[in-house]
C-alpha cells in the first residue's frame, strides 16, 4: 500500500494549523513537516503516533 502523505497536510490545513505550529507541538522542526507531507521523509513510529492523535487519521495512513 502506498503512504498518503498529503493526508498529512489536508488534515493540519483542515485545523488551521502551521506547519510551524504542528513541529512545536510535536518538537521537531518545521522543514520536517514539510517533508512528511511532500513524501521526503516518513516520520519515525513515535511521531507517527503523535501525528495520528493531534490530526485524528489512522496511524495506518501516516505509517
């Protein structure tokens, strides 16, 4: 199954978040979001968890 990633991005858009507001809860960077949600880079499981439970999507959709 091929990852989602713009889920990602329609989902924090969807609660008006910032990609700078969404890493400083999850404290990482914001370029780290970006890249999650253009499919550069996976987030780690602990993350993953962490995006699944703010955004309320599946986990299975991120990971």
């Amino acid at each position: 199954m091929e990852r989602n990633y713009k889920i990602i991005e329609q989902k924090r858009k969807e609660m008006n978040l910032t990609q700078e507001e969404l890493a400083k809860v999850l404290r990482i960077r914001p370029n780290t979001i970006s890249q999650y949600e253009n499919g550069v880079r996976a987030p780690k499981p602990k993350i993953a968890k962490k995006l699944s439970t703010i955004l309320e999507i599946p986990l299975e959709d991120i990971i």
